[in-house]
C-alpha cells in the first residue's frame, strides 16, 4: 500500500508541472498582455500614465523577460543563489491581479473555498441520487421505472445546464421567494459565520448543487447500472439463487459490493464535468465561485489570476484523482497488487 | 419402500420409427442462407435496423443535415432583417379556421401598445384581421450560400404583416429564421470539430498501441493530463486567445479546432485498445512477416476491423462538441455574431428577466436537446451494430 502510495505521488507532481506549463503557455499566448491594454485604455482617456508604477510592475512580474523565464519565476518565484527570496506558485503566492490592483490571493479567496464546497456537495449529491436509481434500474431491467429513468437520464445529458439554472432560479424565485443570485441573503454577505448565515447558504445551494450534479447524476446512473448488470448475469449469482439465497441478501453481498467500484474510480471523470459545470452555471446565477472570475481575467488578460484559477481547477482534479485512486487501491485489492485495473 | 423383486428384464431399446435424414441441421433456408452470406456491413446494417431508437434519431438528423442546405430557402426572413414595430412579440399561433370558416394556414395581425405602468410591450391578436401566409412567395432576398442571388422562400409572412412562429427578439428579428441559420453552425461545428479530434485520436491511438513500449507510455500520461484538466475552462481559455480582430469566419474554425484539439482523448483510447488486442491476431503477424511497412499494417490491415467502433465513438463525440461549442458562445467566448449559432442566439437568453417575460428566447434550446438526444441514440446504435457477429 506505501509502495502504491509513494508511486501514485511520484506521477502526481510531473503531472501537476507539465499541467502549470501548459497553462502559462496558454494564458500567455494572447498577443499583448494587461498592462499594455491598460497604457492604451488610459491614453484614450487622455489621462496620464502612470509610466513608474508601470515599469515597476513590469520588472517585478518579468514581463519583459523571454516565455520561459517568466514561467520559472510565476512557478518557482525569484532565488538569489540557494535563498528563496518572493514569489513563486509552490510558496503560495500566486502573483498579482493588474485588473484589481491587488495580490490574487486576496482577490480569490472566498470563491475558492466555496468552490470547493460546491464541487464536494454536487459529488455527494451525484453518489446519493444515482446509487438507488441505478440499483432500482438494474434489478428492474427493463421495467417501466427503468424506461423512465433512462429517459429522465438522457434529458439530463442533453439539456445545457445554464438553462436549467435559469429556469430553476426563476421558480425558486417565484416560490420559495429565495432571492437571484449569489449564494447567500444580501445581508449575510461579508459577515462572520453564523447559523443564520449557513441556513441561508444552504437554501440558496441546492439550485446550484443540483444543475452542476445533474449531468454527472445521468452519467453515473448509466455506468453502475450497466456494471451491476453484467455482474449479475454472472454464474455465482446464479448459484446463489440457485441455493435460495434471500435475493436482498444476494444482491448486497457480492454484485453490489463490486459494481461499486465506479463510484470511487469515476470521481477522476466526475470533478472535471462538475467545474466546467460550475462555470457556466456560476456565471448563469452569479455565484461568487471561480466561474465569473475567470471569464472576466481571462477576458482582460489578467494572467496571473487567470492563471491560478486555471491551476486551482486542475489542482482539484488531479488531487480528487489522487485520492480517489488510494480509495479504490484500498478497496480493490485487485489493484493494490497491480494485477490489472478494473476500469 | 419400493419393491425388490421386480421383473429384471432391462428396458427394450427405443428407436424412433420417423424417417431420419442426418444433414437436416445443415440445411438452411433461404433467409438463413442470406444472412450467413451477409458481408460485415450488411449484417451491421442489419442489426442497426432492429434498434428502432437509433433508426428514428438518424432520420432526424439526416432531415436537418438536409435543411441546412436549403436554410435561405426555408426561413421566412433574412438572418438579420429587422422589424422595428414588433420588438419582442411572443409567439404567433397558426391557424386554419376563422370564426368556423376554413381559409388555410393564416395569422392573427397583432395589436401593438405599450403598458405605461410596467413599460411593457403587450401584443394581443386583433382577431378581426386573419392574414393568410403566402406559400413559394417572393420575400427578403437572399445570397444562397452567399453566391446566388434569391427572393423565393417556401413561406412568407403575409401582405403587410408579420409571422413570428417563435417570436422575435429585442431588435424584431424572427426567432424561427435565426434557429433555422444558427443550425447551419452548430451541426456543422459538431462534424468538423469531430474530424479534427478523429485525426488525432487515430494518429495518437494507432502510434500508442501500434508501438507500445515508451510511445505508449507517452501518449497515456498525456492523455490523462488532458483529461483531468476541466474541458470547458479550457476552452475557454483557448477560446480567450483568438484575436479579436478576426473574421467571424475565422473564429468559427478556430473554435472548431479548439474543440477538436482537446476532444480526442477519448478516441484515441478507444484506438489503443482495440489495436492492443487486434496487433497480437494472426493476420497482423502474418503482414508482418512479409515485410509490409507499420502504415500499411495499421491502415490496411488493423482499421477495418475496428472502423465501425471508431465511427461509433465519433458519433458520441459530436453531442459534447455541440454542447460545448453552446457553452463557449453562450458565454460570449465562443462563435461571434454576425455569425449566429444556437449558443449565440441563447447569449441573449443570460439573464433571469427573459424567463419571466420573454420565454420564447429560450427557443433554440429545443433544437439543442433534440440533435443532442438523436446523436445519442444514434451513436448507441451504432455501437451495439459495430459488432455484429456477437
């Protein structure tokens, strides 16, 4: 298990740096960058530019450096010798946002954490909405609730979730009279934490938790249900009836305890559908979460904070990846030992 | 307890007096015969008939794959003709009969005010004026294809009035006619995205599991650094470096590319694991041996076996594209206008006030559920016909 563990690290990291690569390489491609855009925004204006704090920001952020100097000090930060001196995305500063005139950490902050409780929430809601649907679908193949489901499944693969959000915001609206947009009632917003605060976070999560689970939902129910079919056509099943063994009981037993596996090995396929989910919806419903941020950086090249954004969404993944491959090592003894994967 | 002592004489053999003719399980009827004969393609096409689903779904497609040819032609109105007096008119209904008297497909005029309390546009249908929709009639003219010259369409609205079967948008612009030139981009965007992402995945998968070994290796970590970074922020991403100073034409392709570009993962793990198990058959080994080149092997010998998976594969590819491409212009990163696709025509569609007042803006999503639907189902047929012989 250490062995499996320690060769599951050694994969992450190259993975994580060829990932932070890639990005850099993509938020740097636009031709141009901020603070070019913003002398001609002020020049137009006629104001005068501010041409030190310019130059300043410039020097400090190497933006007059060749592509992969620039990479190196955005991922590693600035060294004196062996003296780590300021920067870096590995010592957490994750450079500076020209848009808001601030640091992007201060900028973010919040929309991360929520982000994350968003994407664990919708996880959950996936696994509790799709494990008795497909376990109901698979034993009732065939049947009518069968037939619905599929249906029901397929509409929720089709439909483009940002109308879903639209609409359901709207009866929301309209009924529960949960007030558009954002996450919270206005008058919790920039206070402490409070039971009040999270009753209101919560009234207002369900529409979003719901439109970014819905698509993975259909998805899961499908592969577990095709999983616990085939298991359950298999002989021992059929022995066990044969032998009378309580259908409850022989189902739980074995075929469910195996087809199981998907709930835990697709959370690599899961998360990446649930953020690009989550940003659309959040621009949809105005969520503070990573969504609008990101188009507006990435609208105004604000690279920096484009940038970690892009990274903290791939981070999530390929952790979620990470420990979703440990649970199903320790699951699985099949794969411990490396004799095959099971996916 | 049974008894014993009973007559210990065995059993007389049993021969069963019907004639009996030995190859009788080797005849076979005509139908059988036809079916055993049946080359792969046919067998495929066979089985692909039997799934009803699948079947109904490519008829729809292949209608609108038509349509989009003759979009100019089908539409009541140009792409972008505007009509100043009707700004945001709801839907109008198509009737046939006015007050019990038949005269043919006909609209209600509408009446048009302005609500001075709430500032909203209110239309009713002034049931005095049925005007009946003129048929292969001269209307807007038109460039077919931007090359031929045209006024003809198959309907038009009548003589002095309007017809919106979808309603019409903030600048009076007809829903229906732009779904009808916005199909034109999405369903295209789905079968030149897929093409690129085929390459690819062909190129990527066919070296993987042709070579195995450190190429394999390669191209697998690869894919799974593709795949577990979020699509759509992605695209967006990438969507964000097409310049702005592009032609609407030019940014329709880049984003096609983009799409393909990080799409192909997918297939190109199908490719690889089927080649993984088919370079080991005889034939391949035998191909081998007599000296043909690996291009040869993969493309003469190793793709026919699996093409019909891959087409099934790429069928399921395209609904994403699709989507994606729906997502991406939604969110004002995507195709540009004057360039209309369903995403763009639902950009107007953004904000929660439409949903209360002006629903039929959410129209094009209708078409967007149905081709995504039928690609589904056509693609699950397919790849239940892929593999005919099971």
């Amino acid at each position: 298990m250490l062995r499996y563990l320690v060769q599951r690290l050694f994969v992450m990291i190259p993975t994580l740096l060829v990932i932070s690569f890639l990005v850099f390489a993509i938020i740097q491609a636009p031709p141009g960058d901020f603070l070019e855009s913003m002398i001609a925004e002020q020049q137009s204006r006629g104001e005068n530019v501010n041409t030190e704090k310019i130059e300043f920001l410039r020097h400090t952020y190497g933006l007059d450096q060749p592509f992969y100097l620039q990479y190196l000090h955005w991922m590693f930060g600035t060294w004196d010798g062996l003296q780590h001196q300021n920067g870096g995305l590995i010592f957490g500063d994750l450079g500076y946002s020209f848009e808001h005139n601030m640091p992007v950490t201060d900028v973010i902050g919040d929309a991360l954490s929520l982000t994350v409780i968003i994407s664990l929430a919708s996880v959950l809601f996936v696994w509790i909405i799709s494990f008795p649907i497909a376990v109901y679908s698979a034993t009732h193949q065939y049947g009518l609730g069968d037939y619905i489901f599929t249906f029901l499944g397929y509409i929720g693969l089709a439909t483009p979730s940002f109308l879903l959000a639209l609409v359901l915001l709207y009866f929301a609206n309209v009924q529960f009279g949960t007030s558009i947009g954002g996450l919270l009632d206005p008058q919790y917003i920039d206070q402490p934490w409070s039971l009040g605060k999270l009753a209101s976070l919560m009234e207002h999560m369900w529409i979003p938790v719901l439109v970014i689970g819905l698509p993975g939902t259909a998805g899961m129910i499908r592969r577990l249900r095709a999983n616990l079919l085939d298991e359950l056509n298999k002989q021992y099943v059929v022995t066990g009836r044969a032998k009378g063994l309580p259908p409850f009981r022989l189902l739980v037993k074995y075929p469910l305890r195996i087809s199981l596996n998907p709930f835990i090995a697709d959370i690599g396929s899961l998360l990446p559908e649930l953020i690009s989910g989550s940003v659309v919806v959040s621009v949809v419903m105005s969520l503070p979460i990573t969504g609008p941020i990101l188009l507006q950086a990435l609208r105004s090249q604000d690279m920096y904070l484009a940038g970690s954004f892009l990274m903290f969404m791939a981070g999530l993944t390929v952790l979620g990846i990470f420990v979703s491959d440990l649970a199903l090592a320790m699951l699985d003894p099949r794969i411990r030992f490396g004799a095959g994967g099971s996916r | 307890m049974i008894e014993m002592n009973a007559d210990p004489q065995p059993l007389k053999h049993f021969v069963c007096e019907r004639p009996f003719d030995p190859y009788s399980v080797e005849v076979v009827s005509p139908e059988q015969e036809k079916l055993y004969l049946a080359s792969q393609w046919r067998m495929m096409w066979l089985r692909f008939k039997k799934h009803r689903l699948a079947v109904v779904a490519s008829i729809v497609l292949a209608v609108m794959y038509t349509a989009i040819l003759f979009v100019e032609f089908l539409s009541p109105y140009n792409l972008h003709s505007r009509n100043v007096d009707s700004i945001f008119a709801p839907p109008q209904r198509v009737h046939l009969f006015d007050k019990g008297e038949f005269i043919g497909p006909f609209v209600y005029a509408y009446d048009y005010r302005l609500d001075m309390e709430t500032l909203k546009r209110v239309y009713t249908p002034n049931l005095e004026k049925p005007q009946p929709i003129r048929f292969l009639c001269r209307g807007d003219s038109y460039k077919f294809w931007g090359l031929i010259e045209g006024q003809t369409h198959l309907f038009c609205p009548p003589n002095g009035g309007t017809l919106f079967l979808l309603g019409s948008d903030r600048l009076g612009r007809d829903m229906f006619s732009r779904i009808l030139y916005g199909m034109r981009i999405s369903l295209t965007i789905g079968l030149i995205g897929v093409s690129v992402s085929f390459a690819l995945g062909m190129l990527f998968g066919g070296l993987a599991g042709y070579y195995g070994g450190w190429v394999d290796d390669l191209v697998q970590r690869a894919i799974e650094i593709l795949r577990s970074i979020p699509h759509l922020p992605l695209w967006l991403a990438l969507a964000a470096i097409l310049p702005v100073n592009w032609s609407p034409l030019l940014v329709y392709f880049g984003i096609t590319i983009i799409l393909g570009l990080i799409d192909w993962t997918g297939l190109a793990r199908a490719v690889r694991s089927r080649l993984l198990s088919l370079r080991e058959e005889d034939f391949c080994v035998a191909a081998e041996l007599m000296g043909a080149s690996p291009g040869r092997i993969i493309f003469r010998h190793l793709m026919p076996s699996f093409m019909s998976h891959l087409i099934a594969s790429a069928t399921l590819a395209i609904p994403g594209m699709i989507l994606g491409e729906t997502a991406l212009s939604f969110l004002g990163l995507g195709i540009r206008p004057p360039i209309v696709s369903w995403g763009v025509l639902l950009n107007e569609a953004q904000n929660i006030q439409v949903v209360a007042l002006y629903p039929w803006l959410m129209m094009p999503i209708v078409p967007v559920i149905i081709v995504v639907l039928a690609f589904n189902f056509m693609g699950d047929g397919l790849r239940d016909a892929a593999d005919p012989y099971k």
